[in-house]
C-alpha cells in the first residue's frame, strides 16, 4: 500500500505561513505601539515662570484689547495659539484671576495697570475657544487640553512647547514658543528609559516563543526523521518515527514513504543475501570439480604441457575473481560483520611475507617491511590482511619485473587521537592524474596491455571498500623517488 498525500489544508507549508504571518502581525503591532507612543503629546508640566514674566504685562494691558488673536505673534517667538474668549456679566461677585505673578517687581506704571486688572471680575459666560489656523489635530488636542486644565501647565509637543490657560483682558489664552534644548533632552530621556528596555524585552520575548513553536512543529520532527533515516541506514526494516507517521501533513507524508522504504530495503537486501549465497554456491562447485578433475588427470609428461599449466592458472584466477566480487558485494551492503581484536600489524605483515614466498617464489628477498615497533590496533585481521595483500600483490604486478615493494608505518594523530598509517611502494612507472583518480573504480585496469598478470581491476576498489568499514582511508599519489605510494590509515582505538 503506497503511503497517502497531503491534503492542502494539512500542509505543514500553511501552517509555517500563517505562524510566520501571525509573528510579523505582532511585531507590526509592537512598532505601531512603540510610534504612537513616541508622537503622543508628553505629559503635562507646570508653567515655566518664563511665560507669565513676559506675557502678562501684555496679556493683561488695557491697551492689548482687541489684539488678542489666535496666531498672532506677541513677543519675541511667543505666538498665541488658541483663545477662549468671555462675556462679562454685571454680577457683583468678583472672583480672583489666579495668577503666578510678582507684580511688586514690574515697573510701577506697568504694576498699577496690572493691580487693576486682576481685580476684574472672571468671566461668569464663556464662548467657544478660537485656534489658530494650520494645526494639526493633535495640536489641536493638546491645546483643548490645556484650556481646560484647572492650573497652568505646560506640555511639549515635536519641537513646541504649550503652555495655559493663562488670563488675558479678552479671556483665557494658550501661547507657544520654540522648545528648549533641555526640555527635548528630557521629553526623549524619559522616553528612552521607560519604553527602550520594555521594547528590547518584548522583542526577545516574542522571538523566543516563535523560535520554541518552530522548534516544536519543525526542527523536532525532522530530527525524528534524521534519527529514523540513521536506522534505515543501519539495516533496520521499522525505524522509530513515534508519531510521524500519524500526521497529515508534508513531514507525516516523508515519515510514512521512509516506513515504506525502509520495508523495501530490507526486501530488497534478504533477497541479496539469498542471492549472494547462491551465487556463491553455484560458482563455487563447478570450479571445484573442475579443480578436482583436473588434479585426477594430473601426470607427469602433462605438468610441462603449457596447455594443461594455462588450464590451472585460469581456474586458480577465476576463483581468485569470483571471491572479489563476492567479497566487494558483501561489503557495500553491510552483510559482514567486523570481528574487532588487538592484532599485531607485524604479525600480519611477517605472515603475508611468508605466504606470498611460498607461492611466488620469484618475489622472494623483494618485500621490505618496517623495522620500528608498531602500535597494536583493535580491528578486524581478515579485512586488515586483504587490504596489505591486494596491495603488495598490486605492487609486484604493476613494478618492473624485478622491482621491489617497499611497506611502511608510522604512528600518527589526528582529532587527539592515535592512529596508524601505512604506505605500499612499488617501483613502476607511477600513474597520470586521470588514472589516479579511477583507480579505486570497480574493474578498472590503467593499462593492461603492459601488464598481463594483473588482475581484472577489483584489487584497490575492494581496498577501499573494506578501508571504509574499518572506519580509516586511502589514497594514493606518485612517490617523488618513483612508483606509486599508496597510504592507508586506520585508527588504533575501534570506532565502534
């Protein structure tokens, strides 16, 4: 049953759309809190003495009746603003116009004008307040603030400073001037201090909740998935999702394909291993009977016979390529198993030496091994010994006829820990860069009209094969005194 489809009202791409457009929306939201505050009026002050010691001489003149208008420019750059203008009644109550004013310090022809205007009565009928022309509403609301506050106060607004109501022969009066370069400093200090950090705060807030719901709807279930896909990866046919595959989204969609791959992949891997093994049989019996026959026909006059000496070589070849393949199979799908142990690399080296003197017996005195100590390492020998094998066998087949292979080691470090490398010499002509680079290809040849006992190209492709599963790595490279070097490493602690 093939896994289902998403339907767009599941999609996990909505979801991230709409959470995406929902954060921008409070972020949105923020700034447009943080700009009207910003352009809102600040709060009111009490009136500077500056504004009653030079407007109430003028404001309160017998002679600025009727001049009092709203825009009007009065003195220096003290401009009236707005005007509540009042009709006086003939009541006999004379309240008292409350002014903050040391009339004693004025100059006596102005004192005695002034003394005799407080005593006006205060208007008992007021009409409606005039503005003058060209404000903006907010400046017109925070002038009817003004007029109808109960004492005089100030309020700066953008580069202004408002103050009122203050009492003048035509009635109540709010005045403007430019603001003063410590009154800005103080509107944007206290500004700054009370909104800056509240505006940092709620922006680390309201990333770090964004980032949790993401991280919870996101980045958890793909690690989920990484983890699951590590599994697969590692042979198992029912990878843990948890709940993945109950989803009805994109990522609910990815977990059931991967449920449903990983159960073809262990199909499909059984039915290797079911065909390796016959494989392996079916090969294996027709080159053994006909090792045996040819063994059972076997005579004296026939060992010189060049035919019957071709007839042993290439059934000794064949199986030679038979188990390479099968060997190459095994390790890139993972159906060996490492048998990790303490092994002495000069154990293994000295055995191979004298294996490959027993059989080829025109190598012998040719093979140099290292004369320093080596570090034992935990790996696994059978695996250790085909890789130094098929090298050293690369290296007699590919030299000169009476070339020599040289076989070094070293102890070296890398991450902090130890590991050991090992370099095959020979003494051939070396290999061009393209050679060197598909060299570790399957059935690759360099150049076998040269060389016609070498083998069918699977020596270095299975070196690196195994090199890989021992958790180490190989490479080759032209020595500078000639030949082809080719170095492997593997660490002296097992990886796993």
């Amino acid at each position: 049953m093939a896994p289902g489809r998403t339907r767009w009202y599941q999609s996990l791409t909505l979801r991230l759309l709409t959470l995406f457009w929902v954060l921008i929306l409070l972020t949105i939201a923020a700034a447009l809190a943080a700009v009207l505050y910003f352009v809102r009026p600040p709060g009111p002050e009490p009136l500077s003495e500056d504004f009653h010691r030079s407007l109430d001489p003028i404001l309160l003149h017998p002679s600025s009746v009727g001049l009092l208008q709203p825009g009007r420019l009065l003195v220096g750059q003290y401009r009236i603003v707005a005007l509540k203008p009042a009709v006086i009644s003939d009541s006999d109550e004379t309240p008292d116009i409350s002014l903050d004013l040391d009339i004693e310090a004025l100059a006596p022809d102005v004192a005695g004008d002034l003394t005799n205007n407080t005593q006006r009565s205060e208007p008992d009928v007021q009409s409606e307040p005039r503005f003058a022309p060209g404000m903006s509403q907010q400046e017109l609301a925070l002038t009817v603030r003004i007029l109808e506050s109960p004492e005089p106060i100030q309020m700066v607004f953008a580069d202004r400073t408002f103050g009122g109501p203050m009492a003048s022969n035509e009635g109540w009066v709010v005045i403007s001037r430019p603001a003063t370069t410590e009154e800005l400093a103080a509107q944007f200090e206290d500004q700054d201090q009370e909104w800056l950090p509240n505006l940092i705060l709620l922006a680390i807030g309201m990333s770090f909740i964004g980032a949790l719901i993401l991280g919870f709807w996101f980045v958890r279930p793909l690690r989920q998935l990484r983890n699951g896909m590590r599994q697969i990866a590692g042979g198992s046919a029912e990878p843990d999702l948890r709940r993945l595959p109950k989803r009805r989204d994109e990522v609910g969609e990815l977990a059931r394909t991967m449920r449903w791959t990983a159960i073809e992949l262990a199909t499909s891997r059984d039915a290797q291993r079911r065909l390796l093994s016959d494989v392996s049989h079916e090969l294996r019996s027709p080159l053994a009977r006909l090792q045996v026959a040819l063994d059972l026909l076997e005579r004296e006059d026939l060992k010189g016979d060049r035919n019957y000496q071709q007839l042993q070589k290439d059934i000794y070849r064949l199986g030679g390529i038979i188990d390479s393949i099968l060997w190459l199979s095994r390790l890139e799908n993972g159906l060996d198993k490492l048998v990790h142990e303490q092994i002495d690399v000069m154990d293994i080296l000295n055995d191979l030496q004298s294996d490959l003197y027993y059989a080829y017996d025109h190598w012998r005195g040719r093979m140099h091994l290292p004369t320093q100590e080596l570090l034992a390492i935990d790996s696994d020998p059978v695996l250790l010994r085909l890789i130094l094998e098929n090298l050293v066998r690369n290296g007699f087949q590919y030299g000169p006829e009476d070339g020599e292979v040289f076989v070094g080691a070293e102890t070296l470090t890398k991450d902090g820990k130890p590991w050991l490398r090992m370099t095959v010499r020979d003494e051939g002509p070396g290999v061009s860069e393209e050679q060197r680079q598909k060299m570790f290809a399957p059935f690759f040849r360099g150049d076998p009209s040269r060389h016609h006992g070498a083998g069918v190209g699977l020596g270095l492709a299975l070196c690196q094969r195994a090199t890989a599963v021992l958790g180490g790595n190989i490479d080759a490279s032209n020595h500078p005194d000639g030949g082809l070097e080719v170095r492997i490493e593997f660490p002296v602690t097992a990886t796993s």
